[in-house]
C-alpha cells in the first residue's frame, strides 16, 4: 500500500495535471474563436472578390472590340 507522501506526490501530480488540462481547455476554445472568426473574414473576402471579379467582366463586355489590322 503506498505511503501517506506518495498519496500527497499523485496528488499533487493530479492537481497539476487538472491546471493543465483546465489551460488546454481555454486555449482550445480560443483557438477555435479564431478559426470561426478567420474563416468568417475568408468568406467575406471570397465573396468580394467574386462581386469585384463580376463587376471587371461587366465592364469588360462594355468595351468595344478592338479589331486589328488586316
């Protein structure tokens, strides 16, 4: 049977462990603000760029043809 101090030891090992796991937990849920955030900014970014590329080509077919010389 162990004894009174390697009881006190895995204790406090599991305590630490316990702070750890607590900080992981944190980071892990900041890290996915971040993504769900990031992803939101690539969406957004994604989306203006097909309206800028849609307003481009729009203008593109306004422009007259340029025939070259014969």
């Amino acid at each position: 049977m162990p004894s009174a101090s390697q009881i006190d030891q895995i204790a406090e090992r599991v305590e630490r462990l316990l702070v750890r796991y607590e900080e992981l937990q944190r980071t892990n849920a900041l890290l996915a603000e971040q993504v769900e955030m990031l992803t939101n900014e690539r969406d957004s970014l994604k989306s203006r760029l097909s309206a800028a590329r849609s307003r481009v080509e729009a203008l593109l077919e306004r422009l007259p043809e340029i025939k070259s010389p014969a």
